[in-house]
C-alpha cells in the first residue's frame, strides 16, 4: 500500500468537507472533490464557497486558483478517499446511513489496490464495518480487511471530524485526531493522511472505538447544555437569575457549567446523541432525557412569548436569529427556527412575527411558506416592542442598549445583560 499520498478524493463539499478538502489540497496533495450538487461544484470551481466560515473563502480561492482542488460530481480514482457527507436522523430517532453507503458505492467503482478509504461522517457503532462489508461486495477482486488484516489490498478506517462551526480552519489542523481502523494496519495507513497538515496528535484505535469516541463527545456536551437548561428551568420557578447563578458557581474551581439557551442545534449535537440511544436503548437513560429536555427548550421560550405579548398588548414579536448558534449561517436542526414555526402555530399569538438573519437573504424553506412570518432588516426588527433574542450573532451583541431601553424583551442567550 502507497504511505506516500499524491491525490485525494473528498466526497461531500458541505461544512466539514469543502475545509478538509482545502486543507488537504493546501497542504500539497492534489485533491479532487466530489458532490452530487453540480451547483456547489460550478460554485467550488470559480474559486468561491456556498457557506459561511471564516476564512475559507480565501483559502478556497487560493487553492482552485492554483490548481490543487478540482471539484466535479463523480469520484475519480485517488489515493485516499474521504467521505463526509450527512448522515441525517430518521422520523424515528434511528440513523440514516443511506448517504454514507451511496458514497461507498460511488468510491468502489474507483478504487485501486493501495487505496485507503477514511469515513470522516459522524456514524453510529458498526458504521466503518457496514461500509467495509458493502466494498468487499462490489469489489470482489479486492482484498478488505478484517480486524487482524495486514495484507489488505484497500484499508478503511473511522476519522470522525471534531471541528467547531465557526473555527473549523484552526481546528481541522490544531485537534488531536481519533483514528479508528478496521484493523491496527488501516489506522497506520489513514494516518499518514493526517500527518501531513495536522498539527495536533494522531491517537490510533479501532473503528468501533473511534465511531462510539465522536458519540460521546457530543452527548457529554449535550447532557452538560441540558443541565444548564434544567437549571433555568429550576430559576425561573425560585426566582433566581440563572445566569448571575451560573457565573457564581463557575467560580468553584471544579464547576463548569455551560450557558442556558432556547436549545440545542446544528447537525451533530443535536443528533449525535440519539445514535448512541438508537444502539444501546436501555443503557443511554442520562442521554436521552438530555435530549428530550434540550427538544423542549422552544416550546418554553414561545410560551413566555405568548405571555409576553399578552401582557403588553403587543401584536408583533420581533425574533433575532435564525442559524443553530451564533456568526454562522447553519440552519439545521436550529432552535430558532423551531421558535417561530411554534410561534406561526401557536392559538395564543395570532399577530406577525418579523425575523432577522444578517446572513441570510431570504428565509428558509421550512419558514418561508408561512404568511405571518417576515424576514427584515435589524432597524426595523428594533422598531417594534417585544424583541426576542435566539441566537447571540455579534450585530445583536452590539446592539445600542438605549435603543432596547423602553422595549419589552426576551434575551434568550443572555447577551445584552
Ligand atoms: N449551546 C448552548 N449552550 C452552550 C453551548 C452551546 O445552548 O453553552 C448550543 C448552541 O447554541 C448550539 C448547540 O448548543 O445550538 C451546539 O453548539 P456547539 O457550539 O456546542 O457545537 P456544534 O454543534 O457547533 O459542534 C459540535 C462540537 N462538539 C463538541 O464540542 C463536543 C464540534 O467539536 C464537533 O465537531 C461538531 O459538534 C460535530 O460536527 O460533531
């Protein structure tokens, strides 16, 4: 098997594959990227990007400009092929891995003796071993590895992306990586991807370990956020602010409690959680009823909108937010948007709601059907009466506090305390 990588193919041009594949192609290795959607491969090719992340757009530009990332809508054979596509929740709870595997089957129609293949998606227990299982059947003339394999004509391992939204490109090459092989030898061979451009430590082990490792990750944040939740839950029926509460007690030396908010977002927190629960039903107790409370939290800040607006005779409620947290524009899974879509339905509010998005230029698919909702600007959002902060964007942060002075508001992220 080659040690020494010339090419790379990365499958999935969304959050975690576009920077892996600038990184990867920054660092000297030509890479080709692969999406199904020929828009973001038109997008990719000028040299420009298709979502927010600081920094990327240069590093993209620069690395098309130069001829070391190429994108198109097939996999081409490489030497390494990373997939990093989504691997979304199905209506119940349980994990879909219909992306993952499809780009199995597009890799196996390219792959060569001496390939390494490398799972980056977040997957449930089992996972790398199912995409092993389904390219030993499309490729019968190549050798897969089994967990004792040193002589396997292709390796596969787990490398489960860790970067945050946000700091994706200075995390990509300071986190330590877990590498999980099928075998200790496929570990060994994804490894020498890594080292190329990755700063901190590579830390080998088995496929399963690696998947289970990225589950565990992002339940413990999960569980620690639906603490924070429960706990302004517990405030709110003593009477006690939650956040003077929680910067008091992080004064112990041994307490790190996270922030409260309208809930948790964003495609793996959110989600990461229930593959663990989906595996092991019994046993996840703690991180289920984490998620249920954290599912809750909209449905608690509409409530005390419909109060709110009840109280002050108000017929608009202004909403500050729409992406799963702040100065990104992800919207999946975000609790903000959730917030409005309760509020559309709600019998208790029948007035508007208007909505600002600073980066966005229109609304989603899931709010833009809705007639009483409006997407306007942060002057007139800040014209009306009752303003509900949902997501802590630095433009919200520095808002004048004169201008929220005489208004009624509901600041979910405790920003403008
Ligand atoms: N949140 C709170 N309170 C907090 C912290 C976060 O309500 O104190 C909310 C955020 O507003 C957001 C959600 O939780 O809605 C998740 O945000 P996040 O910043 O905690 O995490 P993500 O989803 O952007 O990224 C996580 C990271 N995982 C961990 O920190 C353990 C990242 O390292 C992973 O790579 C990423 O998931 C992923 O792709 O799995």
């Amino acid at each position: 098997m080659t040690d020494r990588i010339s090419t790379a193919a990365v499958v999935g041009l969304g959050y975690v594959g576009l920077p892996t594949a600038a990184i990867i192609a920054s660092s000297g290795i030509k890479v080709h990227g692969v999406d199904l959607s020929q828009d973001i491969v038109d997008v990719v090719n000028a040299g420009d990007i298709h979502i927010v992340e600081p920094d990327l757009d240069e590093l993209v530009r620069n690395v098309v400009e130069g001829g070391q990332l190429v994108a198109g809508t097939r996999p081409v054979p490489a030497d390494v092929h990373i997939i990093a596509v989504p691997t979304p929740l199905g209506a119940d709870k349980s994990p879909n891995l219909d992306y993952v595997l499809a780009a199995g089957r597009a890799v196996a129609t390219v792959l060569e003796k001496g390939n390494v293949v490398i799972l980056e998606s977040t997957v449930p227990v089992g996972a790398t071993e199912a995409l092993r299982d389904l390219l030993a059947e499309a490729r019968p003339d190549l050798c897969l590895p089994n967990q004792d394999s040193t002589d396997a004509d292709i390796a596969v391992a787990h490398c489960p992306e860790r970067v945050l939204p946000g700091s994706v490109l200075k995390e990509l090459v300071e986190n330590d990586r877990v590498i999980g092989g099928v075998s200790p030898t496929c570990a060994q061979k994804a490894k020498s991807l890594y080292e190329v451009f990755l700063k901190g430590e590579c830390l080998l082990t088995s496929a399963r370990t690696a998947e289970l490792a990225k589950l565990s990750e992002n339940a413990y944040r999960d569980v620690s956020i639906a603490f924070a939740n429960e706990l302004s839950l517990i405030c709110d029926e003593v009477g006690v602010d939650v956040r003077e509460l929680i910067q008091l007690a992080n004064h112990h030396p041994r307490v790190n409690i996270l922030n409260p908010g309208p809930g948790v977002g964003g495609h793996c927190i959110a989600v990461d959680p229930w593959f663990i629960a989906h595996s092991a039903p019994d046993q996840a107790r703690m991180i289920s009823v984490a998620r249920d409370i954290n599912d809750s939290m909209p449905a608690i800040v509409v409530k005390k909108l419909e109060n709110l607006a009840l109280e002050n005779n108000v017929d608009t409620i202004a909403c500050l937010g729409l992406a799963y947290k702040a100065d990104i524009d992800d919207m999946r899974e975000s609790p903000a948007i959730e917030v409005i879509r309760l509020i559309d339905a709600s019998t208790n509010f029948t007035g508007r709601v208007v909505v600002v998005e600073p980066n966005i230029d229109e609304l989603p698919e899931e709010l833009s059907s809705l007639t009483t909702v409006e997407l306007v600007g942060l002057d007139d959002a800040l014209q009306h009466n009752l303003i509900c902060c949902l997501v802590d964007h630095n433009e919200f942060r520095s808002v004048s506090r004169e201008k929220l002075q005489k208004k009624v508001v509901l600041d979910t992220r405790g920003i403008w305390q």
